[in-house]
C-alpha cells in the first residue's frame, strides 16, 4: 500500500489550562508507512549500507591459513615468513556481506586512519602457494612452524589483514605486501560509498568490532545453533515422491513463515521465496506456499531432525507439506538448506551460491528487513511562540557517524531542510526555535541517510523552562488516529496538530465524540509535506470529548 494510494497523516494532540498559553503538552501516536518504508528500500538496495561484526561472530566463520612470505617495501626490505589464519577475505565479503555491482576497491582501515586499498583482484587471489587474503585473528611462531598459536595482541589486532605474495621472493623479486598488512582492523569501505555517507571515526570504534560499509548487500546470517534456539515445533509430514513412492516423516525445526516474518522480517511487495542447497540446488515458492498452513495443519518447515534423528544430508532441510494425498512434494523438500533469498530482492544481488556457504551457516537475502532501529521519525506537534522552546533530540545508536536529515513543515511557508552528521552512539540536540524562526506552528521528518537507525524525541519547554514535555517521534504516518483525551471546558484547551509527510494531498476529516454522541468536526485538505493546527473549542467550547480523525 503506497502513500500514493493510501494518503497516511500523523495527529497530534495538545491539551493545556488556559492561562494565555498555545498548545505545549503533546501525546502523539503512530509509525512510518509500510509503502514508504517499502520505497526507501527499494530505493537504496535494501541495504542500511553498514554491518557491524563483533569478534565472535569472525571466529564463528570459516578459517584458513598457513605460512605466508612478507617482503617490505622499505629499506632494509626485510623478508620473512610467519603462520597466520583468519577468515577469507574473499568469503567475508562475497558470501556474508555481499558486494554490489560496480564495487571497484576494499579499504582496509585501522584504528590510527593507516589503510591500504585492495582491488576485486587481490580481494579473491590464490598465490602459488595455494594461499589467500586473508583478515587474521591467530598467528603462529615466527621461528617455527606448527605452532603455538595464539590470538593477536591489542597493538596489533584483533583482527589483521594479511595479503599473500602474488610473486614469491625477495626485494626485486617477489611482491612487497608486509606493509599492507594492516594492523588493528576497524573498518572496511566498499568503494564506491553512496553520495553523502558519512566514514566511521576509526578511534571511536570499539576494539572487538568490525565495521563493514558502504557499496554492500542487505544480507543476515544465522548459525544453525540460532536457528535452532528460537523455537522448535514437530508434525508428521506426509510425502509423495515422482518414482513414485510415498510416506510420512516426523520432523521437528521452526516453521518458515515464522523464521521470516519474526526474527528475520519481511519486507512490502515479497513474492516468492528462494531456497538454494549446498550442492548447488535451488527450488522457489510464493508467498502463499510459504504462508499458508495446509490441510495436515502443518505449515513449510525448516527441519533439522527426522523421525527423531539428525538430518542425514543436513543440518538443515526445507519441506512443504502436501496439498492432498496426490500432490508430489517431495521434490521440493530442499536438502543441505544454504540459503533463503526473498524476492523480488535487489537488483545484482542474487544470493549467494548455496556451495559457498558452509554447513553450520544459513544465510538470508533479498527483499529481507535490515532489522536495525527505525531511520524515520515524524514529529506532528511543535510551537516556537508566546515564549515555548522546541528541541529535537537524535540518538545515533550505531558505532559509526551518520548523517541526518530534518525536513520541518512549516504552517502557511515553504518546508525547510537542514542536514546534520551525529557521532557514533552519541546524541544531537537541534533547538528548532533557531531552525525556522520564531511564532511557527511547525512539524518534522527526521532521517537517517539511506536508512540509517536513528532515535528520536522532541522536547517542549515553556515559562523560561518552568515547565515542560517530552515525547518520542513515531515511524508511520496512519489512515486514522483516535485520541482519547481531549477537554475545552474550565479553562482548558484542546488543540489537534496534523502533519501529512507523503507527497500526494490529503483530506482530513476530524469527528469529535462527547457526552451526547458524534459531532463532525472540520474537513480540509492539506498539501503534501504539510502541517496543520485545529483548536478544538472552535466547533466545541466547554466540552469533554474523545477525537478521530482520518
């Protein structure tokens, strides 16, 4: 459902005693449009353009390694050997984050800013001696081989990049890489970054974290432990095979359409589910397949266990049940399950290939939520008259810079927009009094850049902050709101705020309920990106009420 077809608004209401005071006290309600979550989306990849790695989740991941030459590249050009294993680079990047189309070159960065520029190239190379790219978290002996191993120290680790000779050999010879080996790992860009998005300060970085951004997929891996400990449902699963032969298993997994509409999250417009194995094979399901429950009662499942036994070919299998006793389903049970890729996904992001992906590991792309912190708030009230303060307060609560963008709508003048970067996992304090001028009657939208996660409140004060509020943004605009509190009587004021943050026009109809039933209210249309103030003693002084407005 699109804000082009649906015309979503955000209320607001304010009630106050009326001592010479505007509208100050807001409760507010709502969250952003699933068409318009939906299009930013779709607009940016999917992607909220950043993944943050702690160190378990590195070491959780396949590992290689062995004895690597390193030559340097200045006087005296000293050349050595040492075991070092880590994860593949190539891995990391290929299969679990997801390069977009067009990457043309990894920045590795360390904590100091020092950084080296990889191509495609060297990112996916083998030396002759069979080795790769590696991003390190063990070493061995320089001295010997075979060990001991131990983890990196904190001047130089946890994580170190070591890239192999292309030409073994010394100075003159063989390929100058020691100083490439990039010590204490923060970051990596994926070049080219989107227009506008902000590099994480390196220092700022956590030691045990690895952050990841820029041109990348939307992408989420699950170990088969995970999966296994967010629920755990058994059926008996009835099976028909083309040979044909028939049967029933008892399996025990999670059902699909709860894996991917919980802890996974789809997104609007998901049609057809796309489940790949680790040979190689794939099969695809709509969306009704995947949601409905069939007549067994039972719905398609994510096993790991049959007839009380680990999976043979597993760890994990997708089956669908049968649609009648003729129906031939067993085809469709995907065994040695690798990947799920909801579609339609992201253009050049087809998924991973299903024998990339080891056995313990279950990846999830495509059309798939990114799962961080909403990045759009809507604040429908704001005053900067008769003596109120208005403040927006942002928590950043990533570990990394974002840029933010305010769009304020302003009653009876053109919008204004101010951009602002936030520091990683800190807070910003706009004064909106300084924004867009004194005596506004004023909403906002508030984003993170290319969905971002973001945080955010608006404070109101007034009487030289005797007194004052704070309320959160809400993340969707809504058809109807219905506001319980309202009283015009002894004193009080009632005051509804509209704000309409889509980009078609929308009429507003408010109904105002009391004592003696329904009382229509005022009916206008607003304009896109608008914002609109009704007083409520207008229509109904001296009232108690209750409001709906759509």
């Amino acid at each position: 459902m699109t804000l082009s077809k649906k015309r979503m608004i955000c209320l607001a209401m304010v009630a106050l005693l009326a001592l010479g005071m505007v509208p100050a006290l807001a409760v507010t309600a709502g969250a952003r449009a699933a068409g318009d979550a939906a299009r930013i989306d779709a607009a940016t990849g999917a992607t909220p353009n950043y993944r943050n790695f702690l160190r378990a989740d590195l070491k959780s991941m396949p590992y290689e390694g062995g004895n690597y030459t390193l030559l340097k590249a200045s006087p005296p050009f000293t050349y050595f050997e040492q075991e070092w294993f880590g994860v593949p680079f190539s891995y990391l990047l290929d299969t679990e984050v997801g390069l977009k189309d067009g990457t043309t070159g990894i920045k590795v960065i360390a904590t100091d800013g020092y950084s080296t520029t990889l191509t495609l190239e060297e990112l996916r190379m083998t030396n002759p001696h069979g080795l790769h790219t590696i991003m390190a978290w063990k070493k061995g002996s320089d001295e010997k081989k075979g060990g001991p191993y131990e983890g990196l120290t904190d001047e130089e680790g946890p994580f170190r990049l070591i890239i192999p000779q292309k030409v073994i050999g010394k100075h003159g010879v063989g390929t100058e890489n020691f100083n490439r080996a990039v010590r204490q790992v923060r970051a990596i860009e994926v070049q080219p970054t989107p227009p506008g998005l902000p590099t994480p300060e390196m220092a700022k970085l956590p030691a045990g974290q690895l952050v990841i951004y820029g041109n990348i997929h939307n992408r989420r891996t699950m170990t088969v432990q995970q999966v296994k400990s967010i629920m755990s449902y058994s059926g008996t699963y009835k099976w028909l095979n083309t040979f044909p032969t028939h049967g029933q298993s008892k399996l025990t997994g999670i059902p699909l359409p709860f894996l991917l509409n919980e802890p996974v999250g789809l997104l609007g417009g998901s049609k057809v589910v796309r489940a790949s194995a680790g040979d190689g094979y794939s099969a695809a399901f709509t969306m009704d397949q995947v949601m409905k429950t069939y007549p067994d009662g039972n719905q398609m499942l994510v096993a790991w266990s049959e007839d009380g036994k680990d999976l043979k070919e597993g760890p994990l299998m997708l089956a669908r049940p049968q649609t009648g006793y003729n129906d031939t389903n067993k085809p469709d049970w995907v065994k040695a399950l690798r990947v799920l890729r909801i579609d339609p996904g992201p253009n050049g992001d087809d998924g991973p290939n299903g024998k990339n992906v080891p056995a313990d590991r279950l990846i999830f792309c495509g059309n798939i939520n990114p799962r961080n912190v909403p990045s759009t708030w809507y604040l429908a009230e704001g005053y900067t008259g008769g003596g109120f303060e208005e403040w927006i307060c942002i928590g950043n609560p990533n570990p990394w810079k974002t840029r933010v963008k305010i769009t304020y709508m302003i009653q009876g003048e053109d919008n204004k927009v101010r951009n602002l970067d936030v520091d990683p996992m800190s807070r910003a304090t706009v004064k909106v009094n300084d924004a867009v001028g004194d005596g506004k009657n004023v909403s906002a939208r508030v984003e993170g850049h290319e969905g971002d996660s973001l945080v955010v409140e608006r404070a109101m004060y007034w009487n030289d902050k005797a007194g004052g509020h704070c309320a959160s943004g809400v993340n969707r605009a809504s058809e109807n709101w219905y506001l319980a509190e309202g009283c015009t009587a002894e004193g009080f004021e009632t005051w509804v705020l509209v704000q309409n943050p889509g980009d078609q026009p929308a009429v507003v109809t408010v109904t105002y309920m009391n004592a003696g039933g329904a009382v229509n209210g005022p009916k206008f249309t607003m304009p896109p990106h608008s914002r609109m103030t009704v007083n409520v003693a207008d229509k109904l002084p001296g009232a108690l009420h209750r409001l709906h407005g759509g």
